[in-house]
C-alpha cells in the first residue's frame, strides 16, 4: 500500500511516498504548489494520505488533495502506541511528535535520544519503554548567525559554510563562526551528557537538516559511537504513525 507523506515545516515542505516501510522517493520544496504535488504522484498510485504541519494556514494545494484523497492530518492524539506525558499536548510541535515515534519505530526497546537540526534545533528523550516527557528548543544554526547580524549595528552577517576546527577566531568574521559553531557543539555535548546521567544502551539520532553538519560537530567526541543519521526520521515517524492509526 502506498501512503502520500507531507511535512510541512517553517522552512520547508517535505513530500515521501512509501511502500508500507520502504521510503521510494522523497522531495523537498521552499515553495510549493499544486503542480509540484501533481508531479511528485503522477506515477504512483496512492493509497493513502498524512500531513503534517508546524503552520495554522491551510494552503491552497492542501485543499486540492483533499479531493482526491481521504486525507489524515497529524496531531497529538495519534501516538502511534508511543506513552506520551507531555503536559500540553495539543501545544507540542507535530515534527517533534514524529520524530519521537519514528525513533521508537526504528530502534524499538532503546533509549534514543533525538537531535533535529533546522530552523530550530530540538532535543527529545523516548525511552526503551516508549515513554516520552518532553524535551528543549534552542536557535537552529542560521538563526544564530542571522540574530548575531540582525541585532547588532556592525556585525556582519555570515553564512554556514563548514565547521570551525578552532577554539577561538582571530578576526570578526571567523569569531562569529567560532562562537556559532562552537556554541552549538557545547550544546549539544552538554544535552546528551545530561540525558546519558541517567541511561544506558543509548541512541543518539541525528535528523532534519543539519544533520550531517552535527555528526561532523561531534565525530571526534565520546559521543561519535552511538550516534544514527536518519534525516528523514520525521516522514518515517509520520509512515508509521498512520500504518498504525489505520490497522
């Protein structure tokens, strides 16, 4: 059976066609409309449909898709057999729901700890029992230089390029990068050694955007040993969640 995943975040939107489990083809869009949507299913015939947003507006090709498919839309009650004892649940951002359940999904009886990068970074915790409480938000990568830029009267701004091998920059532009860099890396060290206090037989998956971009950030940590890059890690937590809503 063949299942249409949307995902559409603050940045862009993600679209997957799956064969049960199998991930066929997945594209991504900064803008998207109904002749992209028409293009990615033309030679699949689909089954059935989940999306999933970050967005309140409903646009105009979601519309359109309604007609043609039974369309399931992605919220807090559909838990796909996860325990989840966030306190305000309906406020829990959808992407973050998913990637929780695609890391049960994929490494079931573990503890994963899930680490997505774009244009937030967000740290979630599910354990081998599949209970979920919660996690952090923090400024993504290019938020963090963009903000550096925006409220400041002589920073430049700077783009991403690779990360920085060194402690400290030796002029302005490679300060920046350096304490963007740099800062994020701390961070990230400093969430998985908190969350690792108090567990063993730990994942750490790596999804979204920069998720390459962590791994590189931590290759040469402790760290390096456990970690999983599964960039599509949301639209198979989505796959699975309307496999399971649907049985």
């Amino acid at each position: 059976m063949l299942t249409l995943v949307i995902d559409i975040g603050n940045t862009f939107t993600k679209i997957a066609v799956f064969d049960n489990a199998d991930l066929l083809k997945v594209e991504q869009y900064q803008q998207t409309g109904t002749n992209e949507i028409n293009n990615f299913i033309s030679n699949y015939k689909i089954a059935r449909v989940i999306i999933s947003s970050v967005k309140t507006d409903k646009q105009h090709w979601q519309t359109l898709l309604e007609d043609k498919f039974t369309a399931t839309y992605f919220n807090s009650s559909i838990t796909a057999g996860i325990n989840n004892h966030y306190k305000t649940p309906n406020t829990l951002g959808a992407d973050r729901l998913a990637a929780v359940i695609g890391a049960h999904e994929l490494y079931p009886g573990k503890n994963n700890i899930v680490i997505s990068g774009g244009t937030c970074i967000t740290y979630d915790f599910i354990d081998a029992g599949a209970n979920y409480f919660g996690g952090s938000i923090s400024p993504g990568l290019n938020m963090r230089y963009k903000a550096v830029n925006h409220y400041t009267a002589a920073l430049p701004l700077i783009e991403p390029d690779k990360p920085f091998p060194a402690a400290y920059g030796n002029d302005t532009a490679s300060a920046i990068t350096s304490g963007v860099q740099n800062g994020v890396k701390y961070e990230l060290e400093g969430f998985i050694n908190e969350y690792i206090k108090t567990t063993t037989g730990y994942n750490i998956i790596l999804s979204g955007g920069d998720s390459i971009f962590f791994d590189t950030l931590l290759k040469n940590s402790i760290f390096a040993p456990y970690i999983k890059i599964e960039p599509y890690l949301v639209l198979k937590g989505l796959n699975a969640a309307i496999q399971k809503h649907n049985d």
